[in-house]
C-alpha cells in the first residue's frame, strides 16, 4: 500500500481517536497485537520525539511490520 492512504488513515484516526474509548496502543495491546510493555517502551521513546506515531515506533522496534501496522490501523479506523 502506498503511504499516502496510510497517513490519510492515521490523520482519520488521529481526528476521532479522542471519541474512540481506547487509544490506538491500548487496541494493539486488547487485540494481542503488541504486549503492554512494547507500547510502553514505545510511549517512552514517543517522549523523546513527539513528531513520531507510536506505530511508526513500534515497526522501527521491529515489533510489527510495516503491513501489519496498516492492517492493524485500518482495522482500529473501521472500530470508530
């Protein structure tokens, strides 16, 4: 898939994430995509440099491809 429509999808889910009940690292965590302690590594190196997606870390920690992540972001998007 083309980066475009990830980041249009990430942008969608970035929009309404403060109406959805769980943020996107707590969906990765109920749906066993990541464990609780990645996500949280993940949000500490977010700390460093908030211009990054936690997804987007959580692929360059190799934890999740890059098509997992698009897999697991659509999937969250179609839950809004």
């Amino acid at each position: 898939m083309k980066n475009g429509f990830f980041f249009r999808i990430v942008l969608r889910v970035l929009v309404y994430r403060e109406e959805c009940p769980l943020k996107i690292g707590e969906y990765f965590v109920k749906n066993n995509y990541v464990t609780q302690e990645e996500v949280n590594e993940a949000l500490e190196l977010q700390k460093r440099n908030k211009d990054q997606y936690i997804g987007e870390i959580l692929v360059k920690m190799n934890i999740i491809t890059r098509e997992q992540l698009i897999t697991y972001v659509c999937e969250y998007d179609t839950k809004l």
